[in-house]
C-alpha cells in the first residue's frame, strides 16, 4: 500500500495513494507465498559505553541455516554429504589466497582446498541516505489507536510505504510476534552505523516532516540502528587469481541496507555453490566452478541490485515534476480498479517486471544448467 510521506491538506492522516498487489498467479509460479521475517528485536546493552544491538531474529536466520548445513552431515544416503564444522566467535584476521589458509585473530590457521568469503560489506561512496531500522512491539503498537491501525485487513498483511522528499519508509507486521518493523530512508543522518550499534540519534529527529502514524511510530520506537546506503564499486573478480578463493554474499556484490532481496540473493548464493560442488569431490574441478559460479551469478545479482536501486530512487524522489507525475499515475490507476504499478510508463512498469525475473529463479536449477551443459563432460 502506498502512501505519500507528508500528510494531506485535510488532516494529519497518512495520505493513501493507492495498492499494489503480487498476482496470484506470480507466488503460484514461484511455489509459495511470502514471509515477512524480521532480523532484528529490541534488546539492546550497554557495552563499552556503546550501545550494542541484539538481534535475535537474525540469530534464527543464522540457526536455520546452520541446522540446515549440519543435517548434510548425518544425511549418509547423500553421496555429497561432508562433514560440517562450524567455530563460532572466529574472526579472520588474514586470508593467503595462494596457500589457501586463514589466520584467526585467536593465532588458529586453516588449510583448505577452496575458501568461500562471506563476510562483510567494504565501506564506499556515501550517497546522502541512511536508513534507520526499527521495531515496534505489538503490545505497545496496539496501546496506541493510530498504530493498532496497522493491525486492520488489508495494511496488516501489506508493506505500507510512505514516498516523501528525498525520503520514504516501509512498514509491515512481521514475525511470529507480529511487531511492527520499520525502515526509514532518510537524507538527516551521514553516520556511518553499523547493524548492531544504537544510532547516535534518535529515530524522531530524522523522522522529518511526515504524518501521525510515522511520527508515532517514531515516538514509540526501540533503539533503532543507522546504516548508510553507499555506492560500492564493483571488484574486478569474485574469485582469486589463485583460483582457489571466491567471494558470496555481500562481500561480493553488497546490496543497499533494507533492500528487499539482500537475504535471498546471498541465499542463491550458497545454493548455487552448494550444488555445482554436489556432484563430484574431485579438488581439480574446484577452479573451475568458482569461474561457473561467478559466470551465472554476476548477471543476476547485478540486475537485482540495480533494480533495488531503482526502486529506492523511485520511492524517495525529490519534489517536483517527476515526482508529481508518478503520484497522479498512481492515483490515476488506483481510481480506474487496476493495480498501481501496472501503468505503462517504463518508471513503474520496472518494478513489475523485477518482480518476474526475481521470483521466477531456482539456484540449483541454474547450477544444474550449467553441470548439465558443460560440467559432467569433463569428469
Ligand atoms: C547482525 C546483523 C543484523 C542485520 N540486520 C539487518 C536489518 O535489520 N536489515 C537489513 O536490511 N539487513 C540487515 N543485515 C544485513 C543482511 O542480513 C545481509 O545483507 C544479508 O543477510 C546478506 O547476507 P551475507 O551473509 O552476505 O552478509 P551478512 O549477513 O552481513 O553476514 C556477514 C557475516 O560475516 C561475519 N564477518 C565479517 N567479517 C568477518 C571476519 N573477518 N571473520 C569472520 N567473520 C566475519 C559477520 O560477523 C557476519 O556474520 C544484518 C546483518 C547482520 C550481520
């Protein structure tokens, strides 16, 4: 559901744009419906007289894969199962992409045949947005009447997104407790957060001028944290010289913070690797299928970052003409019954075709392709 920013000249309610609705037929082609996981909760303490956030959700995340990959190993009618062993609290302090070993800051060195990074995002180019995120409780969202508004069919089950000057916000219900999650996109903050610090200023004083239910929200917001959206440059290769080193996730193509793909794109990832390296154990192959990996995946990540770009740019366009044209083609449709972003103009007939290209992928389908093409003819 959209909504503008800044409320009407009537009054301080949000002022309702209109809807834009997944096809049905779109979730069955993509076998299944969606989820709104949360990744973060309230729990903060204090640490170093810093702030540090507790994010139990994405813990949860991190146990669903970790039971995932550890299943694998007990799995003994599964020819690719190997043995899984996960250290926890191990950072990497060095990594020699020649001799393929880590060093730990605890002096600890690994060996391997191959290494995959997964790690975090390099800081670049700030572009001016941060995005605050938050989360409201239900318990305190339903003492408040123009939160327990979010709570009414058909907002409760949306992603409410409010498109303001330079700036925007998504809400939605999430997670099993069904809290309000909050991302806020806004220009009044150039810290350089991190997920898991307390923003040095509060959520209210970089709420700008919005409407009663943001500025609720705000008021009654947990710590939220800060992180900016910055323009990464693109490396020149995901994988080693060496052959024996490849990047995933993040380290590998970051996506802006509260983009809605990020998880599942690194996700894909893991998938897609996971299955090139299913089908044989044979270490030669191993810089080969780094070289698939990157080949297969590059395109399709680019695509979606660039999407998810897009749609930022689309939400929280500057006052003026453009922005003015794409709320009276929103409006336009929303008074004709059709969806909101099925206009023909190519600025919102983007976001729907996104969608396809997103939903209508299988990892190991795309990693089969390429075994199955290529790959089993040399083994
Ligand atoms: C705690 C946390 C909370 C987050 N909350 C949000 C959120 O609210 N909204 C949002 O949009 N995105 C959030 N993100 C980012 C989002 O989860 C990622 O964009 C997405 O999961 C992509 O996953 P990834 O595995 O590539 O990277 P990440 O999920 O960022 O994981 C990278 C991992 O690498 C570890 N790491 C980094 N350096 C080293 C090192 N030297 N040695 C060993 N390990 C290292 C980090 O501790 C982290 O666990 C969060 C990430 C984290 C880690």
């Amino acid at each position: 559901m959209f909504y503008k920013y800044d409320s009407n000249e009537e009054g301080p309610d949000p002022d309702y744009i209109g809807l834009s609705l997944w096809h049905p037929e779109l979730l069955n082609d993509a076998r299944g419906d969606f989820l709104q996981m949360r990744v973060r909760s309230l729990d903060f303490v204090n640490r170093d007289k810093r702030s540090r956030l507790i994010c139990h959700q994405h813990r949860d995340l991190l146990r669903i894969l970790y039971n995932a990959a550890v299943k694998e190993k007990n799995t003994q009618d599964n020819a690719s199962s190997g043995v899984v062993t996960v250290h926890f609290d191990a950072e990497v302090t060095k990594i020699d992409c020649d001799a393929c070993s880590v060093t730990m800051r605890s002096g600890e060195a690994h060996r391997a045949d191959a290494i995959i990074g997964a790690d975090v995002v390099r800081d670049d180019v700030p572009t001016g947005l941060s995005v605050y995120s938050t989360v409201i409780p239900k318990a305190v969202a339903m003492e408040h009447e123009e939160l327990a508004k979010l709570y009414e069919y058909p907002r409760s089950k949306m992603v409410n997104v409010f498109m303001g000057h330079n700036r925007a916000a998504k809400v939605s219900i999430a997670g099993k407790d069904e809290d309000v999650l909050v991302g806020l996109y806004t220009p009044d903050s150039s810290e350089g957060g991190t997920w898991t610090e307390e923003a040095a200023r509060d959520i209210q004083e970089v709420v700008g001028s919005s409407n009663n239910l943001l500025e609720g929200l705000a008021a009654h917001a947990g710590p939220s944290s800060c992180v900016q959206i910055q323009d990464h440059s693109e490396l020149d290769s995901w994988v080693s010289k060496s052959g024996k080193v490849a990047v995933i996730g993040e380290a590998a193509h970051p996506f802006p913070p509260a983009s809605t793909h990020a998880c599942s794109v690194a996700i894909e990832d893991g998938a897609f690797i996971g299955k090139i390296f299913s089908h044989t154990r044979n270490s030669d192959r191993i810089e080969e299928f780094l070289h698939a990996f990157e080949k297969h995946r590059r395109p399709r990540c680019a695509y979606i970052l660039q999407a998810e770009k897009k749609n930022i740019g689309f939400f929280t366009l500057p006052g003026g003409e453009k922005q003015a044209a794409r709320d009276a083609s929103m409006r336009a449709n929303q008074a004709a019954g059709v969806d909101v972003m099925e206009a023909p103009e190519a600025d919102m007939q983007h976001i729907w075709d996104d969608f396809a290209k997103v939903f209508g992928y299988e990892p190991a389908d795309d990693a089969d392709e390429w075994w199955v093409s290529w790959g089993r003819f040399r083994d």
